[in-house]
C-alpha cells in the first residue's frame, strides 16, 4: 500500500517489487493507493488492518513528517521496519554559466548570503534536507523557493531564479546530458557509478547525505516470524534482474535494498532530523 498515486515514483517502486514477489511468497500482491494527506490516509488505512502482515506500506520522509506534525496518526512506535526498496540521492546542482563554478564557491557564497534553493512545499522533505545541508556546510539559512515538483525546481534553475537546487538525478537527466546544468556533489555515503566524477558532500567536509527514501512497514504487533519471512522475501524479489534494472536505469544507488535493521535506523535518524529541522524553522511546537 502507497500514499502515491498511480504512476508516480513511489507507486512504480511497489509494482516493480511485485514482479518477483508473488513467485517468493506464493500468492498475488494488490497496490492500494491511498493518496491523501501527505500520507496520513494512508498511515489510517495501515492502522484500520490487523497486525498480521498482510499489510505493507511503503514509507517515505512523507509520512515522517507528517507523524511529526499530526500526533494523532500512527507514529514511528507504531511501526516495524522491514527492508528499505529505495535510496534515489540527491545532487547539488547549479545552472551552466552559475557564478558558483565548483563547490568552494559554492561554499564561500553560502557562508556570505542566504542561497535561493529550489524545493517543493514549505515544511517538506526537501526544505528539512535543505536545512540539515545548509546546516552542516556552515550556510546562512538558506531561502526556499518552493514549486510544485523536481521538474519545475529544474527548469527555474536553468533560467536563473534559483542559485542551486537539491534533486535527485532522473530529475534532471535530460538537462544533465545536455550541460544546462552543473553536478558540484552527491550528498550520499559514495559516489553515483552513473556520476562517478562527482564528489559526495563527505569528501567535501560536508557531514551531510539526503536521499528520497522508500521502503516497507508494518504494523507493530506483527509475529516476529511474520516480519522475519517478510524480509527475506521482500530483499529476494528486489534482488531480481527487472528489479536490479530498474534501480540502475532511474539513476538510484545499486546499494538501496537492505534489511530492517539498516532501514530501521535510517528511520529514526531522518524522525529526529526532521524534527529538529521543522522546530528551527518554527513549524514544530
């Protein structure tokens, strides 16, 4: 089950999935959508379901932040982490013929000023990544300039009413290949293989990753045997071939798929950053 509607990255993530899971379980998978609320009708319709592992959810910072700002949904606790599908990291980007050449001007303009990032709503996942980045690079607070999508935060950073961005590649795979925009870091553990002369953020002196992340729940109550078969199989189906491929082909780490300890603790570390972030932005009280 997904918060995303039909055809999005989130809802194409599960269905993908799905490809090789009913040959590891033994029996068909239905996609429930359930779009509104910023992943709070979804979170419900989870909580409405017994605890028997019947019901995966995929979850996204989305439904963090939305935890965060409405404790009247399930929340983190109500929760058990399975294996993570996704990990799509995001690039710092400027336009071609950016003042900012590399990242020490980069560096040295954000230090100076409050830098003009592009991202979607206020108080959401790119504004808490935004946030914790500028943050960690020693950046005044930067300014949000919000739009609709990855796609329009592209197009109005080619045309200069944006000083950089933070978006995931296949956002902006084709102004990539054209040169209309410039890669200056990955924030992620290691360099892209489809980037590989891009440096991470870490090697910048940068403590910073963000990442669009995905990755399956369930309910907290669930029999350990259950969550346990869950993970197994649900790492089995994304070690396929058509899996392997789709992850390679949308620009996302070959690294994504891991088991519920890992996604667990990417979990609670993305909650407490979220929350930190939302309170110094005075979102969160």
């Amino acid at each position: 089950m997904t918060h995303a509607g039909v055809g999005g990255g989130t809802d194409i993530t599960v269905r993908m999935m799905m490809v090789q899971a009913p040959a590891e379980f033994g029996q068909e998978f239905t996609v429930v959508n359930r779009t509104a609320g910023s992943g709070a009708q979804a979170l419900q319709y989870l909580a409405s379901k017994p605890a028997d592992g019947h019901t995966l959810l995929l979850v996204t910072q989305t439904h963090l932040l939305s935890m965060l700002r409405n404790r009247s949904l399930p929340q983190m606790s109500d929760l058990i982490p399975v294996a993570r599908a996704t990990e799509d990291p995001m690039l710092v980007l400027v336009r071609r013929d950016s003042p900012l050449r590399g990242p020490d001007e980069l560096m040295s303009a954000g230090r100076a000023r409050s830098l003009r990032f592009g991202g979607t709503h206020v108080g959401g996942v790119d504004h808490v990544a935004i946030f914790a980045f500028g943050r960690a690079a020693g950046f005044q607070q930067p300014t949000l300039v919000p739009f609709r999508g990855g796609g329009e935060i592209v197009i109005n950073l080619v045309g200069g009413n944006i000083d950089t961005a933070l978006v995931n590649p296949a956002e902006a795979e084709a102004q990539l290949r054209s040169g209309e925009v410039r890669p200056l870091m990955v924030l992620s553990e290691r360099r892209l293989p489809s980037l590989p002369d891009v440096p991470t953020g870490k090697e910048l002196g940068i403590n910073s990753t963000a990442a669009t992340v995905r990755g399956y729940c369930v309910l907290k109550g669930t029999p350990e045997d259950r969550v346990a078969r869950l993970e197994q199989g649900l790492i089995r189906a994304m070690e396929s071939g058509v899996y392997k491929d789709y992850l390679r082909n949308t620009g996302q780490s070959p690294d994504s798929v891991t088991g519920r300890q890992a996604w667990g603790a990417q979990l609670t570390s993305f909650f407490e950053e979220g929350r930190e972030a939302l309170t110094a932005l005075g979102l969160l009280r």
